[in-house]
C-alpha cells in the first residue's frame, strides 16, 4: 500500500493494521526496567484494598500512581520555570 493511500485509509477511518508490521513496533520511552522496593505491611495491605476495589494488579496501582505523581512534578516544575 503506498503512503497517500494509507493515509487516506487512516483519515477515513478504516482498518489499517493490516498495512502494518506490529512485529517491529516499538514504544518510545517505554523500556522496562525491573526494580525491587521493600513496602511497609500496612502500605501493602493498603495497596491491595484499593487495587482490588478497582479491579486492577498491585503492580498496576502503583505505576499509575507514580505516573500520576511524576506527571504532576513535571507540571509544577514547568509552571515555576514560566513564571521566572
């Protein structure tokens, strides 16, 4: 398929992933890494409540709640820099 026709496909809404290659996709800034962290027993506990009352892995509370955190530094961080 040549790329205007892609396009076109991809503007109209149709189906395009069977123009495409996922085998060699890649996520940018998606690497992962693993680390070990020791929690407190209660911070554990705490954890698992929340992440069963959403229906989610501890595993998965805990990157989204970094994420969440870190996108919010980076906001603060940002907002300082624009008001020197």
């Amino acid at each position: 398929m040549k790329a205007d026709e892609f396009d076109k496909k991809f503007d109209e809404g149709g189906d395009i992933l069977d123009a495409l290659d996922l085998s060699k996709a890649k996520r940018t800034m998606h690497d992962q890494k693993r680390v070990n962290v020791d929690f407190p027993a209660w911070m554990i506990e705490s954890l698992d409540k929340e992440a069963d009352r959403i229906g989610v892995t501890r595993q998965s509370i805990i990157k989204v709640w970094l994420a969440e955190r870190l996108e919010e530094l980076a906001a603060n961080k940002a907002l300082q820099q624009a008001s020197r």
